[in-house]
C-alpha cells in the first residue's frame, strides 16, 4: 500500500500549491514586515496580512488587493503589517508523515508544519508587543490558505488571540462544518471540509480505536463512508475537532470570518473526494479544477464579508446597503453558531460496504484507502507552479 500511496502523493503533492467621505492613504501604504513591530509607531488599527503556502513577496498575490479593500475603508490610522514566517510550500510534506499521522497516532513532523508553528508564534509574539505598547490599537488579521492556518492556530489555542478585532481566513484548509465562523459570501449553504480538517478529524477519531495499524485503516474508511453517506452530524464532528488546532471557541464566533469559494477543493474537500471515491474524476482532474479557484479569490467576491468585518472594526460604520443587500444586523460577541444535523451527507457517493460481498479487507478497500492518504495527504493545502 505504502508503495502505491507514495505514487498518488507524488502526482498530487506538487497543487495547494461608506464611513469614510474620501479614498483613505491607508490603502497606499507599503506594508512593514513583523519583525519590525516594535519600532513601528501605535496606529489606530494594525493591519496583518499572513500568506499562503510557497507565495512570493511579502503578502503573496492574493492579499495586497484586500488589504486596500479593507484599510482603505477603515478610519483614523492604520499600519499595515506583513506577517514575516516561512509560508513553507507543502512540497516538503512526505507520504510517510501523512500516512503515520492517520495511522500510528504520531504527530505530523515535518517543516511544513513547523512553518505553521513559527507563523503561529510570530503571530502571538506580534500581539502581546501591541497589547503592551499600543493597547488601544485595534488589530485585523487576514490569512489565505496556509496563512489561514496559521491565525486558527492562534484563535484556537493563544491566550492572545483576544486581542484581535477581527480576523478573515480565506480559502482556509481548517474549515469544518460547524465551526465558530461567519460566512457571509461564497460557500455558505453547503458544509465544507477543508483538507486540513479531514486529516485532523480522521486522526482524531483514530486516537480511543485499535492500535493496530490495518485496524485503524479499516476505522478510516468508515469514518468516509460515515461523513459522505450522511451519517456525522455538526455536534459530532466539532466533538471529534474539540481537540485539534481547526477548534475555535464560540466566542471568536462574531469576529471571526470565512470565505470559501464554491470549487476550492482546499477549505471544501467533499464534492472532490465525492467525485474520487465514485471514479467519476481523476486526481489530475480535480488538481486542474480546483487551482483556479483557489488562486482567484477577489475582494470584489467578499462584499458582505469585508462590509460587516469592517462593523466590527468600527461599530458607527453604517452597512453599504442597498436595495438587495439591507444592513447587515451585527450578533453580540458572546453569539455562537448552533450546530444542526447536517441536512445533507457531507460527501455524497454510494459506499462501497453496502455493495454485495464487499468486505472492509479486500482490495477495493486498500485501493480507497490508498486513495484517501494519497489524495487528502498530498492536496493537504494544494500546489503552486
């Protein structure tokens, strides 16, 4: 299995790659990087960008335009602020490290992910030296795809996180239905699980069941054909994501913001690996449909969210209504998303446990199974060239 696996990553693991009455200078302004925080003069509002996986310059390509979109909106002063980390590209993840993350219960060791952890303690180092010397300031984080990682980490698991106004994660590989976000453009009928989330639900559910590793490939599997037949619901899966980096708590509910766009195979997983585990598609496929869209997001795609986003920043600002789009009523902080049954199977495809002597040991499992680690693993937050 391992051989074959090792094939499926190989293909894959080269995609993931009106407040105001004039324009604002904010959106002008160059962006400083982090390291220089504290010689950086208090501003009203601190603006972080944190980019994507193996992007280029400072905020990558898909960030500069909503910074604009935001600050130039945002009144008073604001200092823009590039997060300075690795943004390590996911071609150094290895088969081996994915395939013991789900099925030996070890941690996922490599320095892709300790370019999540140095973004994540560049994060908190920057917002305990603004809570310090500027405690007044206000403070937006906006992260895309590994950047997004990144801010959940820290709105999961550092006391600092407090400290920020409001945050927006875009195209987020942490995404799982349920979560403590507000989505207000793209995806926001559907639930969507990102790749992240994935592994990190199915290496949850591993962690109580047998320690034998065909055991907990058998445990895998069922855990698929459970999600996509439509048998896991909302308060399940956030209790099986209680313990991971994805979990945030209610409380970041109403500053915390989500866009993910129909298509992004990176923060909504299912409709491909529907379409994978139905042979309806092939990995090549799936890359090809999925680069576009997760490389494409437009501030012009996040009108309701940048708008309501910006009312959390400033609660004077009026929405930018207009006949089809009435003011957007603001929850209290303390509002928290109410998990329900999902309404429909996360992943839809028949199973292959229902067809007539199907056994969970056979080869038609091992090749899912080979299926699952090769593609979830090596998509794990897609690929640039």
């Amino acid at each position: 299995m391992r051989c074959s696996t090792a094939a499926g990553l190989a293909s894959a693991l080269v995609l993931v790659t009106m407040s105001t009455a004039a324009p604002s200078a904010n959106a002008e302004s160059t962006p400083v990087s982090s390291k220089q925080v504290a010689s950086t003069a208090c501003a009203g509002t601190l603006y972080l960008s944190v980019k994507g996986s193996g992007e280029k310059g400072p905020e990558g390509a898909i960030l500069p335009a909503f910074r604009t979109a935001i600050t130039s909106q945002i009144p008073g002063t604001v200092t823009s602020m590039y997060l300075d980390y690795p943004a390590i590209s996911t071609q150094v993840l290895s088969q081996k490290d994915l395939e013991d993350y789900l099925l030996d219960d070890r941690p996922l060791n490599s320095s892709f992910f300790a370019s999540v952890s140095a973004g994540a303690a560049e994060l908190t180092r920057v917002l305990d030296h603004v809570h310090t010397a500027c405690p007044a300031q206000k403070v937006v984080v906006v992260g895309f795809s590994q950047g997004s990682d990144v801010v959940t980490a820290v709105l999961a698991k550092a006391p600092q996180a407090q400290w920020i106004t409001a945050s927006l994660l875009i195209g987020n590989p942490s995404h799982y239905p349920g979560q403590a976000i507000r989505e207000r453009d793209g995806q926001v009928d559907t639930p969507a699980f990102g790749m992240q989330s994935l592994l990190d639900y199915l290496h949850q559910r591993q962690a109580t069941r047998s320690s034998d590793r065909r055991g907990r490939l058998d445990q895998v599997l069922r855990d698929v054909f459970s999600l996509h037949s439509g048998q896991v619901d909302n308060a399940a899966i956030e209790n099986a994501m209680s313990g991971t980096a994805s979990y945030l708590p209610a409380t970041d509910y109403a500053r915390t913001f989500s866009l993910c766009a129909q298509g992004d195979a990176v923060c909504d997983f299912a409709p491909a690996m529907s379409r994978l585990l139905s042979s309806s598609s092939s990995l090549d496929d799936e890359i090809n449909r999925a680069r576009p869209v997760h490389g494409g997001y437009r501030p012009e795609d996040a009108t309701r969210t940048i708008d309501t986003l910006l009312q959390v920043v400033d609660p004077t600002r009026r929405s930018a209504a207009t006949p089809g789009n009435p003011t957007i009523p603001l929850e209290s902080p303390s509002a928290s998303p109410t998990p329900a049954p999902a309404k429909e199977p996360v992943i839809r495809v028949t199973s292959p446990a229902t067809s007539a002597g199907t056994s969970w040991r056979t080869a038609g499992a091992l090749a899912v199974a080979t299926l699952l680690l090769g593609a979830v693993g090596g998509w794990l937050l897609g690929r640039r060239r």
